[in-house]
C-alpha cells in the first residue's frame, strides 16, 4: 500500500506539472467514455435493464396467434377467461393507450394514459407511494367515480408535488376524475420507449358491451408465471386454453391460441441491435484512446532521462511499468467522471433531443449503479488500452547518457553526449 500510494502521489504530481496534455488528455478520454456511457444508459433503458417491478424474471408477454399471424393484442374477454383458468399463472394484466388532456395549474396539455384492468399493480407487484394503486378485490367492478393513477413524473412536474393529492380530484378530458395515488419514480408503465402518465380503470373507461366483444382486441396482455412452473408447461397449457376457447367460440377465436414471450427471451432477440449500437459507438472510445497513446508515447520521450535515472537507482521494469500505469489509471479515473458528469448533462437535455410531440420520448433515463459500474469497467479497459504500449517504452529505452563539456579553441562550448547505457 506504501508502493500505491508513492505512485499516487508522484503520478498526480506528473500530471499537474504538465496541465496542458492533462487537460487535453481528460477531455479526449472524457467525450469517449461519455459516449459510451451515454449510449449504454440509452441501449439499457429501452432494451437491456429489467422493468421495475417485482421479480421482473417471472414475467412473460402472452403472445396471439391468429390465421393472420402473430401479434400482443387479445380482447378483454379472452383475458377474463385466461385469468380463471391458467393454473400456471398467478396473474394477467393487460392495458390499453389513449391519450387524454390533463386540465391543471390553468393550463391544459396532452398525456398518455394506460386504460388497465384492476389487477394491473397488483400483477405487477408495484405500489403507490402516495396513496393506493388499484386493488383487484376492491376495483373489480370498477369505482362509482373515475379514478387514476399517476406517474411521479406527472404528480412533481404538473401537479406541483402536493403531498395530499391522494382523494383530491383533477380534470382530465373535462371530466372530473379522483386521484387515487401516485407510482414510484422509476415506474412508466410497461412500454418502455413512451412513459405512461396515469393509469385509468378499464371498467370504468371502455363500454361493457366492449369488454365482452372477443373480435376486439385493443388489449396487450402481461402474464406472470408461478413460482417453480416451467415456461413450456405455462405455454402448453396457454396453448390448450386456446384451443378451448377457439372451440367455444369459433366466429370469434377461429384457429386462435396463445403463447408467452419471455423477458429472458426479449432480452435475447433485443440483444443483437444492442450490441450493434454499443460497437458503432465503442468506435469513439477506441479513436480516443490511441490518440491518449499517441500523446503519451510523445510524452515518454521527454521522460527518457527521468526514467533512465530512475533506472539507474535501481528501480526495475515492473516497477516503471507499475508507475506508469497508475498515471493511466488517474487519467481514465478524471476522464470517467467528466464523462459521467456529461452523461448527466446529455440526460438533462433528452426532452430537448427527442422528436417534437405532445409526448415525452425515450425511456427513463437516469445515472444509477448499472450506469456507474459501466462507467468502471469501459475506465479500465480505456487505461489497458492506451497505456499497456507507452508504459512498456520505458523499459526498452531507459539510457542515462552522461554529458562531457568541452571547449574548443574558438571559444564555443560542446557538450558531448556518449552512448553508454546503464541497464
């Protein structure tokens, strides 16, 4: 630990003799790393990061197969009658988008609102943190009033963070409708490019008749398996509950059945375009670091007397190697967090980055410990990368060359520069 910390200290001391390749170094290695960070905070958002909900692995989209093809759709029906007879499933949650006009603070704007049924939360596993969330038990039938849920985002930025929001009622579309609670911060629904605003209760937003026509599918539909059920046994049986249904129902479910979408499985058919949008922007990072080699390769040839000398009192090529390593170390530790402080400042902007509308794009962006940890590992191979060849340098050429000053009968003084090596 002595070691580290003398190498700490002399690096640091290093690099603020020289401020002006320190200062280009950092930002060179800055916009590199912040690109990538920044991107990954992008790619994890709408593709990698689990949602925030309760044991997200045991989550699965129940897919629809018609003779027309493949799609998320299904009817409120189907999903009632799934819900009763899946023994595999120890729930289903499905929601619709609209849009509705939130009327408040004297102004009136345009939001995106998710039409759920009542076990959504529940299903989920997510609850308020004002207030309450819908109840299966309690909102079944719907309530004698419209009620919603909000988002935090909307609850801070619209409504101006009452703490007693909870009960108080707000104008939506011109009707008036009872805010039941308010979400936790980091949930936005279950799309993930497009955050939800609030959520509306099916039966009290969609006709009766409507909830029981089974040609209308304007639902998507989230299953959540039971613990220690394999997938293929909650797909088989989705499977025959399809085929039963088809049977009971043939103008309407015709050669219809059901299937599940794992978020293991989404996660592996998103992978590929993430990979790709991580490489295309690895790209910067990998410019950046040989243009950090390329200055310090320069650097270490106005360094070869230090080191020889260093050499000569008896330091050795690991322990040089070790040195100048650390200064890489410090390097990339600077660079990453003005990199994190402009990923920061990028996510700051993303309303102003994303295409103009009515609505916020893009998914929830925010600097967390998955961001951070990126942030490390992306710092450490930097340094492997732009370090591991100017740190060998040294090594190789660490000559002390003693100097031998003469003067010649003109009266100019020559000093001489003999070839000798000390290592």
């Amino acid at each position: 630990m002595r070691t580290l910390i003398q190498d700490l200290r002399y690096g640091l001391r290093m690099l603020a003799r020289n401020p002006g390749f320190t200062t280009v170094a950092v930002l060179t290695l800055a916009l590199g790393i912040g690109a990538n960070t920044a991107i990954f905070s992008l790619v994890d958002g709408m593709f990698l990061r689990p949602l925030p909900v309760a044991h997200p692995g045991e989550l699965a989209t129940i897919v629809v197969k018609t003779p027309e093809g493949a799609g998320r759709e299904i009817s409120y029906a189907d999903y009632l009658d799934l819900r009763q007879q899946a023994s595999t499933l120890t729930g289903i949650a499905v929601w619709d988008r609209e849009s509705r006009f939130l009327n408040s603070m004297d102004e009136s704007s345009q939001i995106l609102v998710d039409v759920v049924s009542p076990d959504y939360f529940a299903v989920l596993g997510v609850k308020a943190v004002l207030g309450r969330a819908f109840v299966p038990e309690i909102d079944h039938g719907g309530q004698p009033e419209p009620a919603v849920v909000i988002s935090y985002r909307v609850w801070k930025g619209r409504l101006g963070g009452d703490p007693e929001i909870a009960g108080e009622t707000i104008k939506m579309t011109g009707k008036t409708v009872r805010v039941l609670g308010v979400a936790p911060p980091h949930f936005q629904g279950l799309e993930r490019s497009v955050p939800t605003d609030a959520w509306l209760l099916a039966p009290n937003e969609v006709d009766d008749a409507q909830l029981k026509r089974r040609d209308y599918r304007g639902f998507e539909a989230m299953a959540r398996l039971r613990h220690g059920v394999p997938t293929n046994q909650a797909r088989a049986e989705l499977d025959m509950l399809g085929r039963r249904l088809a049977a009971s129902y043939p103008a309407t479910n015709r050669a219809t059945t059901f299937g599940l979408l794992t978020e293991s499985e989404r996660f592996r058919d998103d992978l590929p375009l993430s990979l790709f949008a991580m490489a295309v922007v690895g790209l910067v990072l990998l410019i950046s670091c040989a243009n950090v080699a390329g200055l310090l390769l320069a650097r270490a040839e106005t360094r070869r007397r230090e080191v020889a000398l260093r050499v000569a009192l008896g330091a050795g090529r690991a322990r040089l190697f070790r040195q100048f390593m650390t200064e890489g170390f410090l390097l990339s530790i600077a660079g990453a967090a003005l990199g994190l402080l402009l990923t920061g400042w990028l996510m700051g902007l993303q309303s102003a980055l994303m295409l103009p509308g009515p609505f916020q794009m893009g998914p929830d962006l925010h600097i967390d410990v998955r961001l951070t940890l990126f942030t490390v590992i992306v710092s450490v191979f930097a340094t492997l990368i732009f370090t591991f060849a100017p740190a060998l340098q040294p090594g190789r050429r660490s000559s002390l060359k003693s100097s031998r000053v003469r003067r010649e009968a003109s009266g100019t003084v020559v000093t001489d520069y003999p070839s000798e090596t000390f290592w």
